[in-house]
C-alpha cells in the first residue's frame, strides 16, 4: 500500500469529524490486514513524483488505485476567490491535521457563516463552527484548530441548498444529531417545507424521506432560545454572487422553485427573486472530483478514472469515489471494493495478470534510492505511539502531529519491535 502522506487511514484520520470517534474505528479492521507478512506499508511515496505507473505495473501483478476525489466543485459565481471564501474540504482537512492544510488560516472574527451545500460534510462544518469548544478539547481535533475555534466569534451558521427539504443530500441521522448539540439551536422555515407535488409522492413512498420530513417539521416547531448560537437551514435557495471588496461581506441569493424533471426527479430553477445575506465566511460543500493520476486513463467529463465494475485494463483497477464518482459512504466503499477485488480474482483466474518482471526486493531497493526517507509500519506505529502518548496527557484520544517534516522524523526512527506487537496475533 502506498500513499503520498506520511500516515495511513486516509480520509478516516483527515476527513472523518473529530467527535465522530465510533466512526474511526474501522482502522481496526485495517490494521488487521498489517499483521499479513504479504502486506507491505510505503507512506510518504507519491505515484507520479517517487515511482510511475508503469514501475508499479513492473513490480505487481496487478495495481488498485484508490485515490479518491481529492478536489471540490466551485461555485462558478463572482466574487468566490474573495477572502473569506473557501472550499469545505480545506476547512475540514486543517481541523484534522492534514500536513497539507496546516498553515492554512481561517478568519472566524465575523459572527455568520453561509456554508453552499447541505450534504453531511456540510452538517459537520457547522457543528465545529458551532458545538462547545470544551467538548471537542476531549477529541483528536489538531491544536491549531482547537485554538482558533476557541476565539471564534461566530454565533450563527447558514445552510443553503438548491433543492427543497425532500432533495436534502444530509442523512437522517446526521440530520437528528443536531438536536444534542449544546447550547444551540437548530432553525428551520416552517414555510419552506410545504412540498411540491413530486416531492409528496417521495416522502409519502420513501420512509427515509418522509423521516427526513418528520425531522425537519420537529425543528421547525422549536423556539430559538435567546442567547444560544443557531444552525439555519435554507431550502430551495442558490447563490448568485458573493459580496465584498476587499473581501466577503455577503452573499446574495436568488430563491428557487421546484420543477420536476421528464425523469421524475425534481430539480430547481431561479425564480429571479432575490436577497442579501451578510456572512463574513462562505465554504462550499457542493460536492468534489477526482485528479488525474499520471499514465491512467482518465474521465474529464465525470472526474473518474473509466472503469468497468472497477476494472480499467488487464493489471489495474480501480475503487472508491475515483471509481464512481463522489457518492455513498463507508459501507458503500466497502461494497464498491468487494466489487473491484471479485474482477480482480476472476482475471487472475483466468490468468489475465502477467508475472511482474521484478519482485518486492527490488522494489525496495528502488524506494530507497528514490525516496529514502519514505516511512514504513513500523515509522507509522512510532508516529501513532507518539500521537497516543501525548493525547494520554490531557485526555485526549491523540494529539495529531500535524507537520509533515515532524511526522518523516519520527517515522524514520522507526520504533521499537514492541510497537509491532500489537499487530501480531496471539
């Protein structure tokens, strides 16, 4: 397994919510596959700058790319490259530590932030923005983060989505967990949840769109609070432009009416009639696409890598959200790469994968002159040790180590064997 980070776990440890700690141990299951004396783990190796397609084709019978969408989908609007405008992935990737986005900064002096979207990344933006400061010190939140949340001045955060209630792309328990969060209430139009006839049909046919509606009304009926911070949701609402000089003062937004589509789907066409929302934060969260791996066949259109059922061509595969694009979640990963790996074995089978010229020794001869460096599983289980133990110290799960540099060091020790224990089965 190769990833250009110097840790595993990819989305898991940079995207998955710091309060959503139940969610990250699926890591279990893959350190399980790290006791396997077939396995070998080579981080900090970028395919494309430290080895080409073809030296990995050269050294494997077959090769699985599972890159993911690793870009966000702009907006098109003016003013979106205004400070105070950002992409969600970054935000979320530097409340997580990604080394990438550590230096980034984020200006949460204003008291609104608009957030473009309304999926599930859009939920866990607005619940950091808002939740008790105390309650994520308790988490694997990175420090930066931890440090600038505390002096942030935001008291309201705004949802927009395009669509109605019914289209929301959040799921339902998603949705519902808001109502834990403490000290802040979560406000809903109860005027913008009558629906369209289309829309009806959906909630009256679909259980999971009629909880989603269940859910919304309940909101609605509940009185803010003075004093507290407010999640709002807005439906059937787009943005137009972003506003500001030197940078966002606001965004303005044309409202949208429902119309449903030859196919039966429902989809939102501007109105005309418009207004301004002050916001000194805007984040997008309308969805990302994959990059282009180098030598891979590639989809521009769709921002996939073009597969059949997770097969690109004799020896490389495909899997995840460069496979189909940016939908689902864990369980459907994992239902995506049960496919990709079912080709996998019906072509070695069939005996459809070539013998590689070279094996893992010289793989690792190749490594060591073009990435020296490079950090293997026992550099990541010093890195992880080092994390857990500074955590140990204020209670926290991890404290993550967030400079890339840093993170090489440390990993170059490699650790002690007993690190290694841990994954040996008794």
């Amino acid at each position: 397994m190769f990833d250009r980070l110097p840790t595993p776990f990819g989305l898991v440890r940079a995207g998955v919510a710091p309060d959503h700690p139940g969610t990250k141990t699926v890591t279990e299951s893959f350190e399980r596959s790290f006791r396997r004396d077939a396995f070998g783990l080579h981080l900090d190796v970028a395919i494309g700058r430290d080895l080409t397609h073809a030296e990995l084709l050269d050294h494997h019978h077959a090769v699985i790319y599972a890159v993911g969408a690793s870009t966000d989908r702009r907006l098109g609007i003016p003013g979106e490259d205004l400070p105070g405008s950002h992409a969600a992935t970054e935000f979320v990737a530097w409340y997580n530590g990604h080394p990438d986005y550590a230096d980034r900064t984020f200006d949460l002096s204003g008291t609104t932030a608009v957030i473009v979207g309304n999926g599930n990344v859009a939920i866990d933006v607005a619940r950091i923005l808002t939740m008790d400061v105390d309650e994520l010190a308790r988490t694997d939140i990175a420090d930066h983060a931890l440090d600038a949340l505390r002096r942030s001045r935001i008291r309201e955060v705004v949802l927009l989505g395009r669509r109605g209630p019914a289209q929301a792309a959040y799921s339902n328990p998603e949705f519902l967990a808001l109502a834990d969060l403490h000290g802040v209430d979560i406000v809903v139009d109860d005027a913008e949840l009558e629906l369209d006839p289309a829309s009806a049909r959906a909630a009256a046919a679909d259980p999971a769109v009629g909880l989603r509606m269940r859910l919304a009304h309940e909101y609605a009926q509940a009185a803010p609070q003075p004093g507290r911070k407010r999640i709002v949701f807005r439906y059937l609402t787009s943005p137009t432009e972003l506003l500001g000089d030197d940078r966002v003062s606001g965004v303005r937004l044309v409202r949208n009416e429902p119309i449903e589509a030859e196919d039966g789907s429902v989809v939102a066409r501007p109105t005309g009639e418009h207004e301004d929302l002050p916001a000194q934060l805007v984040l997008r969260s309308i969805g990302y696409r994959g990059v282009p791996m180098p030598d891979v066949p590639f989809d521009e259109r769709r921002g996939v890598i073009p597969n059949t059922a997770g097969r690109v061509e004799d020896g490389v595969y495909v899997t995840g959200w460069i496979k189909r694009g940016p939908s689902g979640v864990i369980g459907t990963n994992k239902a995506c790469a049960k496919e990709t790996v079912a080709a996998l074995l019906a072509d070695f089978d069939a005996g459809k994968l070539t013998t590689p010229a070279q094996g893992r020794r010289d793989l690792a001869r190749l490594l060591a002159s073009r990435r020296p460096s490079r950090v293997d599983l026992r550099g990541w289980l010093a890195i992880d040790d080092a994390e857990r133990a500074a955590g140990r110290a204020h209670g926290r799960p991890r404290v993550k180590i967030t400079d890339r540099a840093r993170l090489v060091e440390i990993g170059a020790r490699r650790g002690p064997a007993r690190l290694l224990r841990r994954l040996i089965p008794m």
